[in-house]
C-alpha cells in the first residue's frame, strides 16, 4: 500500500520523509504549486476559460452537418420530414394562421402609430427568415400589441407619427432589436430572463393591455384622445371629449368586438369548432368592410389607400438617434425573450422535441435584422397565433412558409381592397387580443400573499397609473425592489445557474 503525501513546501516533505517509521511503507511525494500572483484565477476568468475550453471541444467535434443544422435549423425538420404525415396539417395550419395574421397585421401597425402597410410588411419578410433561423417549429412571429405599443409610446416622444421621420425610426429599431438579440444568443444570455419574477410579468402586461385598450378607444368614439403610456391620462382625455362621441363607430365596433369574443371563446371551448377562433379577426374585416360598402357612413373613418405591391429593399436611416433608441431596443428584446421564448419552449415540449433558447433568440434577431431592410418595424412571436397554429396542427416550419405565401399574396392583390376597412373594426381586433394579456388575477390574491410578492405588480401598475416620462416603460424599478428584498425566491435563479455552461 502506498502513502500519498503533499505539501507545496519541498523542505517539509523531506523533513516528513526523514522522520523515523514513515518510510516502512511506500511514499509518493507530490509538491504542489503555491498559487502566485501571476497564477492566480478568480472564480469568474476561471468559469470563462471552462466555458471556452468546452464551447472549442464540442466546435472540434462537430460534423459539417452539424455545422449546417447550428446555423440553419430548419436542416433538420426538412431533413426528417414525412411528406404523407406532415404536409396536410402544416398547410391547414398555415393557411389558417395566415389568414389571422393579415387583418392582425395591420391592427398592430396602427397601435403601433404606423401606417397599416407596415404591420403587412412586417408580417412577411420575419417569417420567411424564421422559418429558415428559427428552431420552433410551431412558433408563429410578426406584428404583436406589447411591441407595437413599446414602438409608440417611445417614438410618440421623440416625433410625430405624421412625420416620415417616425417611420424610419421604427425600422432602425426593428435592427437594433435584432443586433441585441443575435448578441444575447451567440452569447447564450438567455438565462437572464429569471432575475424576473412572474408578479413583475404580470403586472407589465396587465398594465400595457389596459394602455392598449384605452389607446383604441378613439375609433370607437370617434374622436382622438391624447397620446400616452399612462393610464390616468389616457382616461382623462377620453372624458374631457366626450361632448364629441359618435354613435355610429361605437355601435359598429361594439358588435364587431362581441363577435370577436363570441368566436374566440367558441373555438376555444368546443375542439369541432376550433376554426372559429383564428376566423374571428377576419370577421370583422368582412362585415366591417361590408356595412362600409353598403351603407357608406360618414362618421365612421376608414384605413384608407394602402400601397400594393411587395416591400422593396432598403437600407435603414437615422442612425444619429441610435443613442435614444438603446433602452427601448434593450426592453422589445426583453419582451421578446418572455413571450417568444416562453411559449416556443412550451410548444417544443408538447410537441416532443428540445429547443435551445439561445438558438431561439438568434433565430428571431436575424428575422428582425433582415425584415428592418425590408421598412419592417420590430417584431416577436405571438401566443394568440402560435396557439392557433398549434392548434391547427402544425408540425414544422413549412406552416410558416405558408403564412409568409399568403401575406404576400395578400399585398400583391388585395390591398386595394383594404382601404375600405373600418378603423373601429381593427380597434377591435386589437382589444379582443389584448384582453387574454389581463393578468388581474394578483389584485384577487393580496389578501393571501405576502406583500413580498405583491409589491412589484402593483408598484409596475402604478407606474402606468403616473405621469412619468413613457419611456420609462420597463420593469427595472420593480426588479430593484425584489433584488433588495431577501423575502423574494421568485427572483433568485435556481443552485448553480452562475456556474452552468452553455
């Protein structure tokens, strides 16, 4: 048997070995290195290096198939596809979403200060990319109302939605957007998104879905109401107009929306009449347009001329305003993470395959970094539409490829068609969507919660309530009160997190 003996002093080692009795056995001497200044690792070089050294192992390991699928995903699902078994539901699932995405397109670039032939834009370019980048086979991206209403609020502060000026500016974010979303996926940063509670969550989208509908009130009224991310004001404004209310685009929308509603909740409750909850939005367009056509009503504003044709390349402009534009950008990519990330993994998981959410992340950056060359504005994945699209039995990316044919088949043809839509009919749409974001459900539960756990929904609440600046629209005040407070587990990410590889 043998003694392993070690010591980073070699004249103790043989000072031990030269004591009386140690040497009846064998003895291995190992002197060990005192660790310098020059020597020395902190704990953070040393997790890199790991993460260096293991990130080159597994690049030396990879086949050129391999390489392929990293960069290209959709290898994959294109690879393994069964014709017989998948292409039916993917065309079924995307004729169906596609068919929701065209009059949602166009809602979302109005809430978005944007002319509606931006929010059709929006929705094609993205999704071609995606379904080429993107590792969810069931996701389906393009215009949604937290980003379309993140838009507004921020460049309603720096210029006019008049102006051309604004359009520019929302297609330079649609890049930066991009860029920081690429970064955080090569980077492999998605685990960030659990420094941020589901109370913070909670009340960000409760509050912006009340911002929402407020703001879509003017087409139901009749009259404009100030712009604002806030809900005091914006209530305020609504009834400071009221001496100017008009009947008829209430009455019109309000059926409109309750048709909507009727639908959705249809199609959700009974499996034979699923169909009905992806026809609702356009419904509303057919009867909406319709009611126009037959009885032309004065008071009753329509979209108005939309261009036709498909989106021309372009470089993005006013790169001078990137500066200004840096927290907004940083906060859609945040949005991006909770709402694309969040529902692609679940659709991943119901659907039997792994996703990478970093690789999910670079996916939707270089979606968003092509369409900004294609005048689109910011956009990320949509639970409403994803839900119908898995739903309608998507298998794979080729259901986003149908989207894409039809969006396009759709500006190519029926945009002149689109001028005669009701403003009140897309007001409609929007607020039917943002209805399922309502979190309200905390408010319910403060009686039996600790106020740890209730203080970030109502302190993020309340900050739409104020009359702070709207680009301030973020949920930063909030995680610093649950950073600061010992009592928060919701915040904390899980043992080992700092210390977990890619």
């Amino acid at each position: 048997m043998e003694n392993t003996y070690a010591s980073p002093s070699s004249g103790e080692l043989n000072n031990f070995i030269s004591m009386p009795g140690t040497m009846t056995r064998p003895v291995k001497i190992i002197p060990l290195q005192h660790p310098s200044t020059s020597t020395a690792t902190t704990p953070c070089s040393y997790y890199f290096s790991d993460v260096l050294s293991r990130w080159i192992a597994k690049v030396n390991r990879m086949t050129w198939m391999e390489w392929i699928e990293f960069f290209l995903p959709c290898c994959r699902w294109i690879r393994t596809y069964r014709w017989r078994e998948y292409l039916q539901p993917d065309l079924m699932a995307g004729i169906t979403v596609g068919v929701m995405l065209v009059p949602q397109s166009m809602s979302y670039a109005k809430l978005a200060g944007l002319q509606p032939i931006y929010g059709l834009y929006s929705g094609f370019v993205p999704i071609f990319v995606y379904a080429l980048f993107g590792s969810s086979r069931q996701l389906a991206i393009g215009p949604v109302a937290l980003t379309s209403l993140l838009v507004s609020n921020v460049l309603g502060s720096i210029v006019d939605s008049s102006e051309a000026l604004y359009t520019e500016l929302a297609i330079l974010l649609a890049l930066m957007v991009g860029i920081f979303e690429c970064i955080m996926g090569i980077l492999r940063l998605g685990w960030l998104i659990r420094f941020i509670s589901h109370s913070v969550i909670s009340g960000f989208t409760t509050a912006s879905a009340i911002v929402i509908a407020l703001s879509q009130a003017k087409y139901f009224l009749g009259y404009d109401i100030e712009r604002s991310s806030k809900i005091i004001p914006l209530v305020k404004s609504i009834i400071s107009g009221a001496d100017k209310f008009l009947w008829p685009p209430f009455i019109m929308g309000s059926i409109i929306l309750a048709i909507i509603l009727t639908m959705k909740h249809l199609g959700k409750s009974r499996k034979y009449l699923r169909f009905l909850r992806a026809a609702g939005p356009l419904t509303a367009v057919v009867l909406g347009t319709t009611f126009v056509a037959i009885s032309h009503p004065s008071s009753i504003t329509l979209v108005g001329e939309i261009p036709q044709g498909l989106p021309k390349f372009s470089v993005p402009k006013e790169f001078g305003y990137i500066k200004s534009l840096i927290p907004t950008a940083m906060l859609i990519t945040g949005v991006a993470i909770l709402e694309s990330v969040g529902i692609a993994k679940a659709l991943a998981a119901k659907n039997g395959y792994e996703l990478d959410s970093n690789r999910e992340l670079f996916g939707l950056g270089v979606a968003n970094i092509f369409g900004s060359f294609f005048s689109v504005y910011p956009t990320t994945g949509s639970f409403s539409r994803s839900a119908v699209n898995h739903e309608s039995g998507a298998k794979t990316g080729l259901s986003g490829i149908i989207m894409g044919i039809i969006m396009g088949c759709a500006l190519q043809f029926l945009t002149p068609l689109f001028e005669y839509i009701p403003q009140c009919a897309l007001a409609a749409i929007v607020i039917s969507a943002v209805i399922g974001l309502l979190f309200l459900w905390p408010i319910v539960l403060c009686t039996v919660t600790p106020p740890a756990h209730v203080a970030p929904f109502t302190c993020h609440v309340a900050g739409h309530m104020s009359k702070s600046s709207p680009s301030e629209l973020s949920a930063y005040p909030e995680a610093s009160t649950e950073a600061v407070n010992d009592e928060t587990q919701a915040i904390r990410p899980p043992d080992g997190v700092f210390g977990k590889s890619p």
